[in-house]
C-alpha cells in the first residue's frame, strides 16, 4: 500500500508539472521545476530557455524572470554574469527560487530580478498569503513590502579597488513602494535591461516556526504569472532590545530641500519626527531627535530635554543619543566645549532619575546609558592644531561626570552608566594618547581603513585596561566618503555586503558603534566646502566624486508618500543589525549550553568558520563572495537553532565548528 501511494504522488506530480508546462506554453511561458517541486533553499533543475542569462524562476515571451538574495545590487545595465566576476557566481545557483530565511520578529528580503528581451510598457508585483507546509499557519501578505528599484547613474567611480564592480552606470538605489511607482507610470523596463524588485517579508514574532510558501502575481504588460515564493522561519526570536549601538546624524534643515511642507489638504508634515521614526524602523538610530539638535542648552532651561531622554531611555529601538553642548571660548585652546552647560545637562538628568527611581523602586530607568558625547562642530576630525583643544575638552567631560557623580551615590548603576558615557572623537587611534589627568580620546572613532592589524589585537585589552582611564577606552567605526573598498563603505556603486559586513567586525573585533556624519543630505558641497543645490534624482555625489556619500534616504514627496524613501543601502545596514543579534544569541546559548551540559564550548572559535567567510580575520577587509556569505548565514542560522533549542545534533555540530576554528 505504502508503494502505491507513492506511485500515486509521483503520477499526481508528472500529471502537475505537465500541465503547468502546457499552461505556459500556451502563454508564451517556461517555468522553473520548483512552482511544482519543494522550493527549498537547495540547488534544483531548470526547464527555461536556453538563452536564460541565469537560471529563471519563469520566463516568458518578453522577459526573463529570477531570484537574487538581499546581497546583491544588480545593475541596470550591466550583464550579472558579468558583475559576478568580482562576486562568484556560486549563489546563482538559486537564481530559479524566491527565497529567503529568518527568525521570529524578523524582517528578510530577496529580489525579484526582471531582464527584459523586450521593451515593457507595465510591471507589477503584488504579494499573496504565505502557508505554512501543514497547512495551519500563514504570514498574511500584510506582510509583505514591494518596493520597486529605482536606478541612478554613476558617471565616475567612487574610489575602490577589485573587490567593487569596476562598471559606471545605472545602479539601484532608492526603494519605491510599488504603488507609488505604479502611479507615477515608472514602472516599464527598457528591452536588454534589468528591473529589480526589492521585496521585504515582516516575520511575525508569533509566527510558528517552519516553512511557509504560497505565491506572488507578476504582471508584465499583458502577462500575469503566479512565482513561487518560500519563507523559512527559525524557532528562535529577535530581542526588542538592539545589542549594538548606531549614531547616524540627521540634518533636519536638509529636508526641506527635498520634502513639500503640507499635505494634499494643507496640514504641515512633520518631517522631522517622520523621518526620526523611519530611520528607526530600519534598526538605525539617528544621533539627535530634531528638538535636542537645535536645542540652546546654554539657556539653563532642560525640562524638555530631560523629558526627551526619558522617552529615549524606555525606547528599546533606541541605540545611541548625542548629548547636546555648547561652545566657550577658552585661551589658549580657542573654542571648546562649555563645561557648566554639559554639568547643567547631567544635573538635570541626575535629578529626573533619582526622581523616577523614587516614585517607583522597580522602576530601572537609565538616562546616562544610551547618551554619547560627540563635539562635531567643535573637534570632529582633529588635526594638530585641534589637539589641544581635545584634550581640554575630554577633561571638562571628565570633571563633569566628577561633578555629578555623588548626586547619584545611592544608584551605583546609574554612576557605572554615568561615567561610561562615551566621549566620541574621530581619530586615528594613538593620535591622541591620554589619561583622566591630562586629556586625550576616551573614546576612539576611526573610520574603518584606520583599523589597523595592531589595533585591532589589542581592543579588548585596551577596553578592559584602567591604566588611562578608570572606566577603560571605548572604540566605534565612523564611516565617511574615505571609507572604501576593501572596507566596508557605504557608497552605492559598492556591493551589499560591503554594509552588511560592518556589524560582523563590530562583534568580532568588539567594537561598540558605528557613526554617520549625515543619512539626508540632499545638497551637494564641493571640496572648497561650497554648498549648492542637487538634483537629488539623477547626481549621486552629494559631496565630491562619491557616489551615496551623505544619504541612505530619498525625499518621498516626489511620489505623493508622506515618509522618505529607503535604499538597498539602508536596507543592507538594518540586515546587518539582524546579523549582528544572531551572533549575540549565540553567544549567549552557548554560554547556557555550556552551563546546562558542563560543557566547554568556545565560542570564539565556533564564530571563526562564519567570519572567516565575510571578511579577513584580523583586518577589515571585506570579502565579495555571495554565495559564500549566503552559505555562511543559514549556517549560522541552522546552528542557532540547535543550539536555542538544545536539539539532538548541536553538540555535534558545536564541536565540527570549534575544531574548525582551533
């Protein structure tokens, strides 16, 4: 009996695949064996013509149809195939599959790639209910996201080297929701060129874990075609909280340039705390809300300030905070920071926290954890003739926290926080050695290249060590125009895992943050530091000759949205966060494991076999093989899994990866 039926399924799955080829003969269609076979994230057969570029996941009269993962950026006009010189073409081996994999509370992404054989006057995706394999549960396509690529022309190359694409051009930059380009009449695709579809899938954090499929509907002019998609979900959950911490700065007076000031029906936008909250749906937070970066604290008046950062400190979406300051001129050093005003600023803090504690005991309010010092407009990028005036100002942040320390006596956690507040200053570190008593970098923000090998050994050491300062130095990444390949950069003629892979190095090496000088500027400046007008649309360099330096967002008011628009950029940077939580729950299932078992499993080894694939130990150099980072994450993902939930095969598969990294 157990024969027949199988017999039976495999006639039942002949008779399928039959005619859903006569079907799409009939429409001009051929359709990779996975719309009726498991769409797993294994390699499969295709049936598809044989002049496919790639494997498709369906083709038709006028396009090519086929999946890419949220690690690439496909040019508009410049053959994959071609750009996968400086990727590998190992992940193109799933190009036939829509496909992506995660967590509870997740969101993950893959692209529906376009390559027309003809013009098309009309495309459309729209996203169906996703089933789990038993048929109990579903991810409603509610949600989903569709955001259609939107192309810009690259004319010179922002400086890299041969782990980039070498190729000038039209790379996808702006994501669209697909609505808005429909409306617009964006949405055709010149013959010969490729149309990317970005496509976002918000795992719910009550979803069960398993596999989910169902399928989306693609429209080409006259066509309209069903692909399969597949959702793989993991049975652990994202944390609420975010382990690492980000300062990406907004410059709200930027968004007036790009953004219409009233609605369709006059009423005023309110821009700023819009995109304040945009930038924190991608997991990336800005260093200011917009009242805290034109505050005048000099006006001694911090009741809103303080009612501010006690919003802050309850948000767990919320990383980092730049506490505002003021400048005093103080001989010899020029203008520096104005110590009263910073002492006024943590008084208030002190005060409104004691005042929480009090009110309620159980009450473990912070508002020192999240804030970071960072003196822009006073110190940033020091030269030689600005030294001294840092070392005066990390001793005025010094004796500040000295001043306000014994209010908070009776809270040593609060004190711990207090002192620990970071005093950013990007330099190279060893530029400014110092101490407590004479001043220097407590915190060091070197861009990423400035990483040398010798720093980089000895972070920890140095974070741990109280020889210089009682609390230890603190370290963070600050991206800039100069931060190219081989580095992570976040230019958006570099690869996606160029981002991506910051938040790896971040946990690997034990870096605390990364900071942004501006994720909106849609002015341009010139070397000679001339600002003028940009055409947002269609120049990419915002500063200079690099391409994406300065904006992860586009205005949305060009199509009628009341948000900004995101990028695959943006995009790449809040996957890197989700990376960066799966390594910190591994971390810490390990250590229970370890406890649960006595066992004595190092984690630092058991990560060699995962970083190793995405970038070179003991620099930071990225690598530019997908398929080796896409192998590397379900991994890691696989491995969690066991791990959280204590199943049969993780101490095996504990043990293969830490001989792996002995």
């Amino acid at each position: 009996m157990k024969n027949l039926n199988k017999s039976i399924a495999k006639i039942i799955e002949v008779l399928a695949l039959s005619i859903a080829l006569a079907f799409c003969s009939l429409s001009g269609c051929t359709v990779s064996d996975n719309n009726v076979n498991d769409s797993s994230n294994g390699s499969s057969s295709s049936i598809s013509d044989v002049n496919d570029p790639v494997k498709s996941v369906v083709s038709v009269d006028s396009a090519y149809i086929w999946g890419a993962p949220d690690t690439v950026s496909i040019m508009q006009n410049v053959d994959v195939l071609t750009q996968c010189e400086f990727w590998g073409e190992e992940w193109l081996e799933n190009s036939d599959k829509l496909f992506c994999e995660g967590i509870k509370g997740d969101v993950e992404a893959f692209q529906v790639m376009i390559t027309a054989k003809k013009d098309i006057k009309y495309f459309e995706l729209t996203a169906g209910n996703l089933t789990r394999e038993d048929g109990t549960e579903t991810i409603s396509k509610d949600n989903v996201e569709i955001l259609a690529e939107r192309y810009i022309e690259t004319k010179k190359s922002s400086s890299r080297t041969i782990n980039a694409c070498e190729f000038l051009g039209w790379y996808p930059d702006a994501l669209v929701p697909m609505q808005a380009y429909k409306t617009r009449r964006e949405n055709k695709i010149v013959k010969d060129n490729n149309q990317g579809i970005w496509v976002n899938i918000s795992i719910p954090v009550n979803a069960a874990a398993g596999t989910y499929k169902g399928a989306f509907k693609l429209t080409l002019d006259e066509n309209s075609l069903d692909l399969p998609v597949t959702v793989k979900v993991y049975d652990i959950t994202m944390p609420d909280e975010i382990h690492i911490k980000t300062a990406f700065d907004l410059w709200y007076e930027e968004i007036e340039l790009g953004e219409e000031s009233v609605d369709d029906d006059g009423n005023e936008i309110d821009w700023p705390q819009i995109y304040y909250d945009f930038m924190l749906s991608k997991r990336i937070t800005p260093q200011t809300t917009e009242y805290t970066r034109t505050v005048y604290p000099t006006s001694g008046k911090y009741s809103q300030f303080v009612k501010e950062m006690v919003g802050i400190a309850r948000d767990d979406r919320i990383t980092a905070f730049r506490m505002p300051y003021a400048g005093a001129t103080i001989e010899p050093y020029g203008i520096v920071v104005d110590k009263n005003v910073m002492i006024g600023l943590l008084h208030a803090m002190a005060q409104k926290n004691i005042e929480l504690r009090s009110e309620n005991p159980n009450d473990d309010v912070d508002l020192f954890k999240k804030a970071v010092f960072y003196f822009n407009s006073l110190v940033d990028e020091p030269s030689a003739s600005k030294f001294e005036a840092v070392r005066y100002c990390d001793r005025a942040v010094t004796e500040a926290k000295n001043e306000v320390a014994p209010l908070l006596a009776a809270y040593p956690d609060l004190v711990e926080s207090l002192m620990k507040i970071p005093h950013l200053v990007t330099s190279k570190v060893d530029y400014l050695e110092g101490d407590e008593q004479s001043g220097g970098v407590q915190t060091w923000c070197p861009q990423t290249q400035q990483y040398t090998e010798n720093v980089l050994k000895d972070i920890r050491a140095r974070k741990e060590s109280t020889e210089k300062y009682s609390i230890g130095e603190g370290f963070w990444i600050y991206m800039t125009m100069e931060s190219n390949n081989p580095f992570p950069s976040l230019q958006l003629d570099d690869n996606l895992l160029s981002p991506r892979s910051l938040f790896w190095m971040n946990k690997y090496y034990d870096i605390d943050g990364v900071l942004y000088w501006c994720a909106c500027y849609y002015s341009h400046i010139n070397s000679a530091k001339i600002k003028s007008k940009r055409d947002i649309w269609n120049d990419p360099n915002s500063y200079v000759n690099t391409n994406g330096d300065g904006y992860l967002l586009y205005p949305g008011s060009k199509y009628g949205l009341n948000t900004p628009i995101s990028t695959l950029r943006l995009e790449s940077l809040r996957q890197g966060t989700e990376d960066y939580e799966y390594i910190y729950l591994l971390e810490n299932a390990v250590k229970e494991y370890n406890a649960t078992h006595g066992k004595s499993h190092d984690f630092d080894k058991i990560m060699v076999r995962f970083y190793s694939d995405v970038f070179m130990l003991g620099s930071t150099t990225c690598r530019a093989n997908i398929g080796n980072f896409m192998t590397a994450r379900s991994e890691l993902l696989t491995l969690l899994d066991a791990v959280s939930n204590d199943t049969e095969n993780a101490e095996t598969l504990l043990s293969t990866y830490e001989r792996y990294g002995a």
